[in-house]
C-alpha cells in the first residue's frame, strides 16, 4: 500500500525519521580558530603563543563561559594537540585542518579542543575519508535554497541566515560501518522497489527530493522503481558537486574528478586583482556576465551562479565577506590579522566555487521537475512506514554510537577509551 498523489509534503516522512542520529552545529566561540587560509591561522598561533603577559594572551583568547585559558579538555578524535592549560603553555601550533563553512565555503579551522567551545568530539570522531556529511540548512521563508547539502569535509552546520539546522553522518562509525539509517528503511524500500538500496543511493535521493517545511525537512519517497532511479542519479550528480568532486557514486561509477563548465563557459580572471590590499566591494554586471572585485574582474560567470542562495544568504556575498569583510572581533582582534592583499589561491577557490554554483543552478530545473513527478506518482508515505515497523525509529539510533578501541589524549595527557 502506498500514500495517494497530492502535495509533495503529503505524509512525507521527515529527514529526521530517515536519517536518526544528528549534531548540532559547532559552536566556536570565537571567530580567530578559522580562516580562509592556513598561513593566517599560523600566524593568530604565534601571536596568542607569544603574548607573555596572561592578561593579554586572555584579551587576545577571547574567553567565553565554555573555553578560557584554563580550561582543561582533551583532544579532539584523529587530532595530535597539545592538553596542557593555555595558561601554562600554548605550543607548537595545531596543525590546521580543511572543514566546510556554512552551505559552501571551504575554511580552514584549528583543531584544539581547548580553543573551541562545542566542536561537537562525535562528529570528528566518525569523520574519515569514506564518511559523508548531510547538513540540514535553516530555511527562511521566500528565499529560494536547498534544504540540504552534503559535505565530504567536517561541516559546522552554521547558516548563513543564523537559523541553522543539523549535522547527520551518513555512516554511525569509521570505515562506512552502520549506516546511520532508520533500521529497516533500506530493506524494506528494496523490497518495493524490486532493487537493492544502498545508503550512498539513498542519500542521493534525499540530495534530490528533500524540501523544506513548516514542520521541518521532509524527504518523498517513491514507489515507482523508475523514478527512483532518475532520482539517484540526480543526487548522485548534485552530491559529486557538493563535494567537489570527492563524491563518486557508488563502486566509484559516478561523474570523475572535480567540476568544469563547457569550454567557452568556464569562468576566467579577465582583470587582476590589485598586487596590494583587498578588493572593497563584490559586484555583478548581468550584461556581460561578469563578478566584479574592485578593480578585478572574472568572467563568464553565469547568473544562476551570481543569484544561488542557500540557507538564506547569497553564497557568493557570503564567501567575499569572510575574505575582505570588516573584522568580526575588531580591530585589536586576532581576526584582525589575514592576508593584506588577495592571494592567488582564493581565485582560484572562487573559481571552483562559481562553477560548482552554475552547475547546481543548471540542475534545478530538472530537481523540481523530479519533484512533481513524484509528488504525482505513488508514494510510500510515513504511514507506510509505521505500518511496517521502520517507524517510530528506536531511540538508540537517534544517539552516537560506541566507538571502541579508540584512543584520545584527555586533559593534561591523560587518555580515554571510547
């Protein structure tokens, strides 16, 4: 038995019913910790490690009720950081790591437990080279966006309108062990669909069907085997270019290497950027298709890239904000610190990224015309589900696993098992 046509939200399971275990987003604390590049992380370290006198170290640390300078944590998982109290001694610097901040910027973040005030131990704890990251965006009502995106690198779930939602791992455990799916979903969606469901094809399917609603994400699912397929190879695509191109499907079949326009399409730096400081405003001329950075110029940009919204703001006002923006922290800041000209490498990122954007909004099209033709097909609904005991989810599977036999520093060098 399957739900009746009508709506797309008509007895649509939620996200929350298909995927259980979820994270809040991080929690910084203090903006310094991420940056777009790693040298500027370097240099706030050397600047914090070097301020001998506690009460300016203090001043620059920025200590909030979570975190001060003596606080005692232990490492955060897969991270070789120092656990004595930022008091005492501050170290060498924490190796900076690669993470995805908000729906689509690439940051770079310091890994120190003792520097942020919730990085959430649970996420990175699962986070290796085959785990993938759904983030449930915040939604503002009349601003157009995805409800989720997926990420390859450790998101920290923050949206841009600050109505941020969660954080779900798609698997529970290192190594692309224990789904984190409702118990039961994949067999019985297989079973309705005459072929198998794997977790990577199920979440492409929730990357091409998921859409925001009053009650929260909810995700339609189809009984009709062929609009399944159509729509796992949608999410499929859409989540090769979430992640840049780290996401290849499944058994690797997937789109290779990362995302390019067409020639005569792809973007190019047609005016440099000045050798000195950093570009004051961020522009678009829709005549000529071309992103206007001060003095520099990149071109064609197409305007499906320039308009794409996700978690209410503007992607590409966002990302220019974090580069050449007003110092969050003020002027005496360690935020105050960061490249006094622009280097080549955030052309380049900004480059990827217009790509990657034009291709989603190219894509969009299809989406929604997906979107129709499930909500006109048959459906299995929520009530389906409770009429075959997937649902309601048991609670364990709404909390983190038991990672066993993983080794952490505590604080002060003492070690935990997990």
């Amino acid at each position: 038995m399957t739900a009746k046509q009508g709506a797309p939200g008509c007895d649509a399971p939620r996200l929350s019913d298909l995927m259980p275990w979820s994270v809040p987003p991080l929690r910084l604390g203090r903006s310094w910790v991420m940056a777009p590049d790693p040298g500027t992380l370097r240099a706030r370290w050397q600047a914090l490690a070097g301020a001998g006198d506690l009460a300016d170290r203090a001043r620059l640390f920025r200590p909030t009720r979570a975190r001060t300078l003596d606080s005692a944590v232990g490492q955060l998982p897969g991270q070789r950081t120092a656990t004595a109290r930022l008091s005492r001694a501050a170290g060498p610097c924490p190796e900076p790591v690669r993470v995805l901040h908000g729906p689509f910027d690439r940051q770079w973040l310091l890994p120190d437990h003792r520097l942020i005030d919730a990085a959430r131990p649970e996420l990175w704890r699962v986070a290796d080279e085959r785990q993938l990251f759904l983030v449930e965006l915040g939604q503002v009502p009349q601003v157009p966006g995805p409800a989720v995106v997926c990420s390859a690198l450790l998101p920290d779930g923050r949206s841009p309108a600050g109505r941020p939602g969660r954080i779900r791992p798609l698997y529970r455990r290192p190594g692309a062990a224990e789904p984190n799916l409702a118990p039961g979903l994949a067999a019985l969606l297989a079973a309705r669909l005459g072929r198998p469901v794997r977790p990577a094809g199920l979440l492409a399917w929730i990357a091409a069907t998921a859409a925001a609603s009053p009650g929260g994400t909810v995700v339609p699912l189809t009984a009709d085997p062929a609009l399944w397929e159509r729509g796992v190879a949608l999410g499929a695509r859409l989540l090769w270019l979430t992640t840049w191109g780290a996401y290849a499907g499944e058994g690797g079949e997937g789109p290779a290497g990362r995302p390019r326009l067409p020639g005569g399409r792809r973007p190019y730096v047609r005016a440099a950027l000045p050798d000195r400081g950093l570009p004051a405003t961020l522009d678009y001329d829709p005549d000529a298709e071309a992103l206007l950075l001060g003095g520099g110029r990149i071109a064609p940009v197409p305007e499906g890239a320039w308009a794409f919204h996700a978690g209410g703001g503007r992607v590409l006002t966002e990302w220019f904000a974090r580069r050449a923006g007003a110092d969050p922290d003020g002027a005496d800041g360690l935020a105050a610190l960061r490249p006094g000209s622009w280097p080549q490498e955030w052309t380049s990122e900004l480059l990827e990224l217009v790509t990657v954007l034009a291709l989603l909004a190219e894509a969009e099209p299809e989406r929604a015309e997906l979107g129709r033709a499930v909500a006109d097909g048959p459906r299995i609904g929520a009530a389906d589900l409770r009429a075959a005991g997937v649902l309601p989810v048991p609670a364990a599977a709404a909390r983190p696993a038991s990672v066993l036999g993983h080794q952490e520093e505590g604080p002060e060098g003492q070690f935990a098992l997990w």
